[in-house]
C-alpha cells in the first residue's frame, strides 16, 4: 500500500477547504472507494437529512388500513406497513425488484425503488416491543413512549440515545440507569436528577461531572465524594436536613435551583473533552476508546474517524457513521447499521447479521452482496431487488459503478455525486426539517430552499387547549390524577401535550414537579447543554498548550487540557 501525502481539496457544498490525512486515503483504499467530494461537516449534515427521529404521524398501513403512527407523513408518496405488516411473511420485497437501465442514473433508478416498496411506520426492531408504539430505531422496549435511539428500555419515557435504561424520564445519552429524571450523559447510576456527566453515581440532584458519589446536590468536579452540597462537606443529618429545604417538589424552586447551578458550575474548570480511559483518541464524549479521531458520542470504538452515537460497543475500522454499534466493522458513510454488519458502504438502516458487502442500500436485514436494495431480508447477490448469481452480481455492479463515475448524479445546485458519495439529497425520505439534521444545522425554509433541499410546512393541529402551563399546580403534591386528561399549551413554543399516565407516576415517585415545556421544547433544551458535533482549536486556560475541543473559543467555559485537568480535579 503507498503511503500518500496529506491533500487540502475543497468541498463541493459549502466550497471550504477540508484536509485528507494519509491515515484516511489508507482507510477509503481499505474499503475500495474514493476520497470524498464533501468536507466532513457537510457529510454529516447530508447523512442526517435522511434521518427523522421525532417528527411523527398519523396515516394507514398501506396493507392492513388499520390506523399508525409513523415518521412518513400522509402527502408522502409512498407506501406505508405497519410494524406487524412490515416484519410479517405477508410481503417479499424481491417483488418490487427492477433492471438495471444504463440510460438511466443509477440513483434516478433507487429513487423509484423508493416509491414502489413498502416502508417500515417506524424504524424498530419490531418484534421485540412490549406496549411501546410511540418508539424509533429503538429495540427490546417495554412500556416506553416517546424513546428514541434506544435498546433496552422499561418504563421510560421522553429518552434519547440510551440503553439498558429503566424508569427513566427526559434524558439524553444515559445507560444503564434506573430511576433518573432530566439527566444528560449518565452512566451506571440511579436516582440522578437535574444532572450531567455523572457516572458511577447515586442519589444527585443538579450536578455536573461526578464519578463514584452519592448524596451530592449542586456538585461538579467531584469524586468519590458523600453528603456535598455544592461542594461543601456536611453530616448525614445535616445533608438530608439542608436538601429538604431546597424544596425540589416545586416547580418555582427548581428553577431557581437552575439558575443558581448554572453560575455555580461557570466557575469551574472544564476538561477540553468529555471522555475516560481513551488512548490516542479526539472528540468529546468518547469512552474506552483507541485510535477514534474528531467522532462525538462513542464507546469502545477502535480506528474510526468522522463518527457519532456509536453507543453499542464494540466497533472498528469505521468513517462517517451515524448511530448503533454493536459488533459493526468496515463500515463508511453509512447511518443506522449495526448487528453484527460488516463492509457496509454508503447505506441507511442496515442490521441484523450477518449482513456483509452491502452498498447504496436502505433496510436491509440480514442479507449479503448487496448494491441498491430496499426492504430485503436474507438475499444474496441482490441489485435493485434482483437476486443474481455471484459472477452476473460481480459484472452488473462493476458495470454500474463505471456509469456512475461516466455520468455522475447532477443535483439542482450543480452537486455530483459519483460512486463513493453518500446518497444525494433528493434522496432522503424527509423534507429537511423532519429530519435529524435539523438539530445540529439549524436552517431557516429560506435557507433551506436556497440551498436547494425540501421544506415541509407545519400542519394546524385541531388539540383544545384546557390549560396554560402557567396554571399548573407549582407542587408536584398538589397534582391531581386529572392532570392526565387536560391538553396543556407549552409555556415555551405553545404547542400542546400532556402528561401522560406513567409519567404522573414517577414524578411523584421522584417527588418533583410537572414539566411546563412540551417534549421537543424539553429535547432542545437538553441538546443546548450538550456540546456541539463540531471541533475547535483552542487553548489550555492554564498551561496554555493548544487543545482540540468542542467547546466553541468565544464560549466563556474555563476548558483545560487533559493533563492540567487531572492535575487539578483528579
């Protein structure tokens, strides 16, 4: 293999330079693609605007009519199975398999697959949901509404990113966690409240950065530490004495309490990433990690680069791959694969393996030697839902992949997208503000117009409004169990939501106090306090040595670099 020089090439998107190391033409050479075309922010965006987590429906399964909740709108023209449909031997995708047309782009093609094959409502792993039908790319839930990116879940509710994670409520990025409410990268702890980076931990309310503690409120940068209140030791009769004061059943002391954290914790140093035990590795939220360079929100990942929410160990020797785990290897420019899936290129929804050598492909279960599928499950030698033999697989493919570099893929803004680049964006499934991308790249329909992808306009929903969020009760004591009937205006966006039953329950449980911001409006406020999914050269604010961070430089985070962060905390 030669060793190549680093190049500076420009993105045909945004038209900004971006690097390839020597490491990375070692990668896509590993992989048999081609440099990319897109710098890596904008393969990001791209990946994400074909992922819809939480803009959801109403409409019928195109097979049984029966009434759905899905992630594909009504005016999409599509069909639409519900999960029982869609997981049943009532259907073959190979039905629905077409010729390979060489007049034709390869992708116009994909793009009529899309319209001719049914669809899964929501991406879960169907069969093993128990009274969980308000979940996606969620499996093995029970009694969980409103969980997304999930595994393993019982009695949750309003969850993001988790795993293994029971009576639980408004979270994003916890595991193996028990009894937590409104909790921001925690780990192995319970009883977590108004709380982030906590691991290892139990009993804490509106605390930051704890590893090994107990009975802490108001805490950051502690470990191993008992009965602190912002970060001042006291007796066990002390503690619960002070604690009970703070009142957190009510609403109006919460909130205060929020405020009063949030200066407290501006005074403390912050480490440049979010991360343990890693060797050689960059980003932030990276745990037991080696050789994972610029990636956010992964555990025990080996070689990999460009990568997000990869939360179900292990992987290796993977690129700009969004979402799951779980035994994935070689795996480029994909989103939502993992079981055990190996050699995936440029695909979405891809798991259940063994599933090996899959390209330009969306939900594919348990299927190998794949190119341009949709839908299928345990195929071989398959291209466009064409079951081939190996040696006319291996022709077709070869001949595709040349007329897709002769005759690249010309978008409205002039973008092509040969062999090797992701799918463009006409593509997605979602008009660009249902999607993920959304979240991380906020954009205007203007904007998102200008750049030339699809806006969808919000429909006038027909909810009766009952209560203004302002007259709840303040205590969480004083809320009757009629709370669950009225239709509630969010004090943030005015939107409208409930209270649902089970999440009535743990709130009293938890003894704290009805939420007065819907769901989405909560979501965002919690993905605020994350760090973003970008990385900046800054440097130490005590040492001054120059460090690689999420923490944007005009933020007013005291951020240290490792070494001077362990000195001063550990």
């Amino acid at each position: 293999m030669n060793v190549m020089s680093p190049e500076t090439r420009v993105c045909q998107n945004c038209k900004q330079e971006f690097r390839i190391e020597p490491e990375d033409f070692a990668f896509y050479e590993k992989m048999s693609v081609p440099p990319p075309t897109f710098c890596p922010e904008c393969r990001l965006q791209r990946r994400l605007a074909f992922r819809n987590e939480r803009s959801l429906y109403k409409r019928k399964c195109d097979l049984c009519g029966k009434d759905i909740i899905t992630m594909h709108s009504p005016d999409k023209p599509r069909k639409v199975y519900c999960g029982s449909c869609w997981w049943s031997d009532k259907w073959d995708a190979s039905e629905y398999a077409m010729d390979y047309d060489s007049s034709r782009s390869f992708f116009e093609q994909f793009k009529e697959l899309q319209e001719r094959v049914p669809f899964m409502a929501l991406i879960s792993e169907y069969p093993t949901l128990i009274n969980s039908d308000y979940v996606s790319h969620t499996g093995h839930a029970k009694d969980s509404y409103f969980v997304f990116n999930a595994d393993y879940t019982e009695n949750c509710h309003y969850l993001n990113l988790t795993n293994n994670t029971k009576e639980c409520m408004d979270g994003y990025s916890t595991h193996f966690t028990e009894l937590s409410y409104e909790i921001i990268n925690v780990e192995k702890s319970y009883n977590v409240h108004f709380s982030e980076d906590i691991e290892s931990s139990h009993n804490i309310y509106f605390s930051k950065n704890l590893t090994g503690c107990s009975d802490c409120f108001g805490c950051i940068n502690l470990r191993n530490k008992r009965y602190h209140i912002f970060n001042e030791p006291y007796s066990a009769e002390e503690y619960k004495k002070k604690v009970q004061e703070f009142s957190v059943g009510s609403f109006a002391s919460v909130n205060a309490l929020r405020e009063r954290v949030r200066q407290f914790w501006q005074k403390f140093p912050r480490k440049s990433l979010h991360g343990a035990h890693n060797i050689n590795s960059s980003g932030d939220y990276i745990y037991h990690c080696k050789n994972v360079k610029e990636s956010y929100l992964v555990n025990e990942g080996e070689d990999m680069k460009f990568c997000q929410w990869i939360k179900m160990e292990p992987v290796k020797d993977a690129y700009d791959y969004i979402e799951w785990g779980a035994g994935a290897e070689r795996v480029y420019e994909c989103i939502t694969a993992g079981q055990g899936v190996a050699d995936v290129r440029m695909s979405h929804a891809i798991w259940m393996g063994p599933a090996l050598d899959i390209e330009y492909s969306m939900y594919v279960l348990t299927s190998s030697h794949v190119f341009g599928c949709l839908g299928i499950r345990k195929k071989e030698y398959c291209i466009l839902n064409k079951e081939y033999s190996k040696e006319e697989y291996e022709a077709l493919r070869s001949r595709i992949i040349a007329d897709m570099n002769a005759r690249p893929y010309t978008d409205i803004k002039g973008r092509k997208f040969p062999y090797g680049e992701f799918f463009p964006y006409d593509l997605s499934l979602f008009d660009y503000n249902e999607s993920s991308a959304q979240d991380y790249f906020r954009l205007t329909k203007e904007q998102t117009l200008e750049r030339g992808w699809r806006w969808k306009d919000k429909e006038n929903t027909a909810y009766q409004i009952t209560k203004q969020a302002a007259d709840l009760p303040d205590h969480i004591n004083d809320a009757l169990d009629t709370i669950v009937k009225e239709i509630i205006a969010c004090a943030s966006c005015g939107r409208a939501y409930r209270i649902i039953k089970p999440e009535l329950e743990l709130l009293r449980r938890f003894g704290l106090p009805l939420p007065r911001n819907c769901f989405e409006c909560r979501h965002q406020a919690r993905l605020a306090r994350m760090n973003p999914m970008r990385f900046y050269d800054r440097v130490c604010a005590k040492c001054g040595m120059a460090i690689r961070t999420a923490y944007p430089p005009e933020r007013s985070e005291i951020v240290y670099c490792e070494q001077c962060y362990q000195a001063e905390v550990m």
